[in-house]
C-alpha cells in the first residue's frame, strides 16, 4: 500500500488530494472521503479510513476543498455550491485513472457528509454514500449569518443559502449509511432521523449513544470506519 499526492484542477484553484492506493496493480474502486467545515484532508478520521479501505483493496482519495489545508482559493470566497462542484471535480479526475476502475463511492462528516449527498444527487454513477454527523439544512447558518463567518465563509456562501441553493440535504439518494453522535450538540441526532426516514432504500442509520459530533471516541470512530467499509463494499 502507499500514498500518492494529486493535484486536482478547479475553477480558479487547484485542489489537494491524496489517494491511498492497495497492495497490487488495480484496477480498484475509490472512496473519496470530504472533510467538514474548517477540518482538512489530514483529519486523524480520514487517515484512518485511508488505511482501512486500502487495506481491503479500495482505494481513498482524501482532499482539501478550496480554501482548505493545501489547496488553493480563499475559504471566504468560497460557498458550499463550489465544495459540491470541486467534490464533483475530483471524482470525475479520479475516473480517468488507469489504476481506478470508475466505480466510486463518497464518505463525509458534517459539512463534507452534507456535500457528498448534493453531490451524489447530481450523480447517479455513485455506487453508496457513508454520511457522518450530517445536517439535514444549513437554516441555522441563514438565520446566523454572523456564525457564517465565524467559520470563515463571507458573503458568497450567505447569498447562495439565503437564495435557498444548498440549504438542504437531498432525499433522493439510494444506499445511504447515516452514523451520528447520540450526545452531538452541533448538529443534533434529528438531522440523521429525518434524512434516514426521507430517503430511499437501502438505507441505514445507526446512532452511538453518548457520542459527540466529531466522533471523537476511538471506539466511536474504529466502529464508524468499520461500518463505512462493510456498506460502501456491498455496493462497489
């Protein structure tokens, strides 16, 4: 196994990535996994998913959005329809490599989690989708504009979901696994329980009581990881 560093053209910027390639010559299936809001692609959670999925023969590409970790553009400029776009980017760039097969599949957590179901609604090529701690809307953030820019957005991303473009999570999406916090306090368990009860079959929800929005248990998060794997591998 090893790790490859990519450099993904976007509108106005290039994106960071790594992709986890597994033992052999390929081709293999990918996940690509969207980190949330202020995080990167060097989370200690998607480190984690890189070595596990290309342990078992999948590959991982982790990326930074715009504005985040490596990549280029600025966060400020930037609004939750250009993250859907540039996911959208990567996928399609990692389609044309010879050692991945075209079969892809995303796996998120929070706002990356809420990107990936925008995004697998434009693309009905997505084999499954692993959501974690997802928000069903961003309403909170319309009614907070302030709280926007606390996390670093500017006025692009407040026009855009005052406008009602990405305000809410799609419910259209097939072989979809939503894992949530029990106890998260950023975006409450409902969000998962409507957007389970919303979409269609196969489906799943599975909660771990008393846990927080990031997942921080280890055993929260190794069971998060193992839970993403055995869903996205039934669908690959």
């Amino acid at each position: 196994m090893g790790q490859e560093r990519l450099t993904i053209p976007a509108a106005g910027c290039a994106l960071a990535a790594i992709l986890h390639r597994p033992e052999g010559a390929g081709p293999w299936p990918v996940v690509v996994a969207s980190h949330g809001m202020l995080s990167s692609k060097d989370s200690e959670k998607y480190q984690l998913v890189g070595a596990a999925f290309s342990a078992s023969g999948i590959a991982v590409c982790r990326f930074d959005f715009r504005g985040c970790g490596e990549s280029g553009g600025i966060l400020a400029e930037a609004s939750v329809g250009e993250r859907v776009d540039d996911l959208g980017r990567v996928v399609a760039a990692l389609r044309t490599r010879p050692e991945l097969d075209g079969r892809a599949a995303l796996l998120g957590s929070s706002m990356g989690a809420f990107v990936s179901l925008l995004a697998a609604s434009r693309d009905p090529r997505v084999r499954a989708v692993a959501a974690w701690a997802t928000p069903a809307d961003l309403e909170d953030l319309v009614a907070n504009p302030d709280e926007v820019r606390e996390y670093g957005l500017g006025d692009p991303a407040i026009a855009e979901l005052r406008a009602g473009r990405c305000l809410r999570a799609p419910t259209d999406v097939p072989r979809v696994l939503f894992l949530h916090g029990g106890a998260d306090d950023v975006v409450p368990v409902a969000h998962a329980e409507r957007l389970h009860a919303a979409s269609p079959e196969p489906k799943r929800l599975h909660v771990f009581p008393g846990g927080d929005h990031p997942l921080t248990d280890p055993a929260h998060r190794q069971e998060a990881v193992r839970m993403s794997l055995e869903w996205i591998r039934r669908f690959l």
